[in-house]
C-alpha cells in the first residue's frame, strides 16, 4: 500500500503503473485525457483492459459518491437504526 502514494516513483511493473496513472486521471481529471494520454497509456495496456478499467474505476467512484451523498458511514449502520438522510419516500408522497 505504501508504494501506492507514489506509485510513478515506486518499484512497480509498467502496466502496474499505467493502470493507475489512468484511474488516477479518470477519478480526478477525466476531462484532460486526450489522444496522446490514451496513446501512451497503449504502450503497456490494451484496449480493452482500458475498457475494463476505466469501467470498475468508474463504478467504486460512483458508488462513493452515492454513499457520501447519504451520508452513509460504512460499518456503521445497523438493521433497524434510523437512515441516516431520513425515510424513503414514495414518489408522490
């Protein structure tokens, strides 16, 4: 886990690094990926492992999201306690 806070410094396998040099990007700063940052990201990885990727990146991001926008504290809830952004509501109601 250490060498992952400074992964492109860190004794780890190119593609090790050119996946996280791309879900870095894509969690942070996905309206600068262009061509040229897609093209060097191809020397290590394939298309479609870019695709897989940049899909499960996207997805725990969004799931947090969700999960900071109710509040929610992992571990902390328990079956019966209150919603921690109060009750569901039916649309209409």
């Amino acid at each position: 886990m250490a060498k992952l806070a400074d992964y492109e410094h860190a004794d780890l396998p190119c593609r090790t690094k050119a996946a996280l040099r791309y879900v870095d990007r894509l969690t942070s700063d996905a309206w600068q990926i262009d061509r040229a940052f897609y093209d060097d990201l191809r020397r290590d990885l394939t298309d479609d492992e870019l695709l897989d990727l940049g899909i499960v990146a996207m997805f725990f991001n969004g799931w947090q999201r969700l999960i900071d926008a109710f509040g929610i504290v992992p571990d902390h809830w328990q079956e019966g306690d209150a919603l921690p952004f109060g009750p569901l509501k039916s649309p209409g109601n």
